[in-house]
C-alpha cells in the first residue's frame, strides 16, 4: 500500500521557504511524543513505513516498492507501506513527525534537519544515486554556455535545497556574478519544477539548475538547450544525489530489520548498475501510478543516463556540501559531525549478506563494510505532477 502525500496548495510555500519550514516542523515534532508502530511476536514493528519521491533519482524506492523487493527482505511480519512526497522538507517533517521510519532524501533536506534537530533525529544509513542535474539555457534566447547566465534570472527547486546550493555556489565561484539577493544583477530563485517549464514556455526565464527527469524532458520538449552536467562542475566529476536516511530511534530500536531492507537496496543498485535501461518500464509506470501521469519514455531514459546508483553514502560530498551551504550563506554552523550523521553498520551487514548468498563480492566501492567516501554531494527535491 502506498500513501501519496500531496498537498498543491502549500508546496509553493515549502518551495520557497522549506528550511524555515522545516526548522518549525522539527520543533513541534521534538516537543511532542512520536508514536511508534506496534511490534510483533519477534519484537519487530508491524510496519515499516518507507517515503520517497516519484522520482527517476529515487529508481531503488521506485521499484523496490512495485515489485515487492523491500516486502520480501523484510519478511512477512512487517508490512512494507509506501509513502510518495513531492519535496525533501516534507519527507523530513515526516520523519521527524514519527511517520515515516525509513526515507529516500537528498543531502540538502538531510542536512538541515540534522543541524535543525541538533543532530539527534536522523542518521544516513546508504547512498543511493549520484549525479543527475542538468544546467539548462532558454533555447529561444539563443543561450548555450554558463557566462549567458551571468546577469540573468535563474530558476532551482526549492530554497535552500542542493540545486539551489550549487547554482548559487557555482555562478558566484566560477562566473564572479554577484547574486540579487545580495545586490547584484543575478537572480537565482526557487519555484517548483513544473512552473520552471512553464516559465520557459513564456520564455519569462534564463536558465534553471534541474534533477531528472526534469533536464530530459526540458531538452525533449526543445524549451532549453543543455549547459551542462552538474558532474562537470565538480572536481571528481560526481556528487551525491540521493541518500537513505533512517529515524534515529527506529534505527537504534531495530537495527537488524534495517540491515534485511538494505539488502533489497543493495541488490537493486546492483541491477541498476548493471543496465539500467531495462527499467525504463517500470520506472514509467510506477511514476504513472503515482501520479497519475507517465513520461515519454525517452524522457525516463535519458534520467537514467544521467543518473548514476550507487550505496557509497559519500561522507566527503556531505562535507563539501556542507562548506558550499556555508559560503552561500544558507547554513549556519561551523562544523559537520559526520560520526553522528552517519551510521553505516547495517549497510555493512546487508553487504556481507548479499556477498554471501552471490558467491562474489558486493561493489568493490562498498566491501568494507563502511562505503568510501565519494566525491561530492547534491540532492533533489522534484516532484512529478504537471
């Protein structure tokens, strides 16, 4: 069963102003007492409550859901229960809230909530999918390269989430363009994914900094012409895009039920690894069902090609993050603890298991038990709903 957490009328507000959002949330859910789920004879929740976007970054939570792979790791005492948000503010409230337990998040919406709560609330247990944003120019202004952006209007998601982060980051970094917000000429503004295409319909835009399938449909529907891959801005090539996040108490009360879900995690990267064009089907329908609403497959396909999967929980792209957050003034504090952000002992066990019952050695990336650290870190809060 699957909950679809959609409310039209107030994600425009959580667009804008998520982080302040998120920071009211938190206090009310801390102040008060989250309920957990029942347990079973074995001592076990009842139910495992799990929340992701209908998001081609989110492809793990995606088809783990649709073909029963979580269910089947978890065994049948625990239900398996979907529930589908259209931003990270949101999915971080509501776990937080006590709802959800475990959750499919970027680094941006993960990181404010660790430092909104102080760190006690929520722990990074997997990475997820690298890479995946696109920088995009308006294709009937004839724009092609980053220099046009400088001076222009530039749409991302969500205040304050990675795209945001990174577009203010690089255009002040790489171009020396100074932003509106702190007098300049280039305006870099936050307005859901839907609305950044209509904006290019009006051609009321310059550029936008976006998560697939977002760039993939943009390019598809001949609005925008491609910049480039965010990769290509980042020294390595590759940053972080999506994390697996669990509730702290839930990870500290269950800690071997997370490590049979992680399993299926680890299993399905593997085999999005390995080709992922054979899940353009699934993906798409999962996505309809969702939302009511499909993509061309081309669309979808070329998300995933954009999109890298992998379980490296990449501390080093939280890091990172963590210092661009800080130099675009959106986060606060002076230092990051990554021992407390970061458990990934269950990962380790899920590895292990699935090591054993293949007969080879999971990822070379991830043998250890603790996933090295990758490159660098973004994230994505798109929703699916035009």
């Amino acid at each position: 069963m699957t909950k679809t957490a959609y409310a039209p009328h107030r994600f425009r507000i959580v667009a804008r102003y998520g982080a302040l959002l998120i920071g009211i949330s938190i206090a009310i859910a801390l102040s008060g007492c989250a309920k957990e789920p029942p347990l079973n004879e074995q001592g076990e929740p009842v139910e495992m409550r799990v929340g992701y976007f209908p998001n081609v970054t989110h492809a793990q939570a995606l088809i783990g859901v649709r073909r029963g792979d979580f269910q089947q790791a978890v065994g049948p005492e625990v239900k398996i229960t979907g529930q589908t948000f259209n931003a990270g503010p949101a999915a971080i409230e509501a776990v937080y809230a006590g709802h959800v337990d475990i959750a499919y998040v970027g680094p941006a919406p993960v990181l404010n909530g660790f430092i909104q709560s102080k760190g006690e609330e929520v722990r990074v247990i997997s990475g997820s999918a690298q890479n995946g944003v696109t920088v995009v120019g308006n294709k009937a202004r004839g724009i092609t390269t980053l220099e046009q952006l400088k001076g222009g209007r530039i749409a991302t998601p969500q205040y304050g989430n990675t795209q945001d982060i990174s577009a203010k980051y690089f255009l002040t970094n790489l171009l020396g363009a100074k932003l509106k917000s702190k007098g300049g000429e280039t305006d870099v503004f936050p307005i859901s994914n839907p609305d950044i295409e209509t904006l290019f319909v009006k051609d009321d835009i310059d550029g936008a900094w976006v998560p697939e399938p977002w760039g993939s449909r943009l390019i598809v529907r001949g609005l925008v012409n491609p910049i480039v891959q965010e990769k290509e801005l980042w020294p390595e090539g590759s940053f972080a895009m999506t994390s697996v996040i669990a509730r702290r108490k839930f990870l500290e009360k269950h800690p071997a039920l997370v490590a049979r879900f992680l399993t299926a995690h680890v299993r399905l990267t593997q085999e999005l690894k390995q080709d992922p064009q054979v899940f353009v089907d699934p993906i798409n329908a999962e996505l309809k069902r969702i939302t009511t609403k499909s993509l061309p497959d081309k669309v979808v396909s070329g998300a995933l090609e954009k999109t890298g999967f992998s379980v490296d929980p990449s501390v080093a792209s939280y890091q990172q993050y963590f210092k661009m957050g800080k130099e675009v003034g959106i986060i606060k504090i002076e230092s990051l603890d990554t021992e407390k952000l970061f458990a990934l002992e269950p990962l380790g066990e899920a590895q292990e298991a699935v090591s054993g019952q293949q007969g080879t050695p999971v990822d070379e990336e991830t043998t250890t038990g603790r996933a090295a650290p990758g490159n660098l870190s973004t994230t994505t809060s798109a929703e699916l709903t035009s």
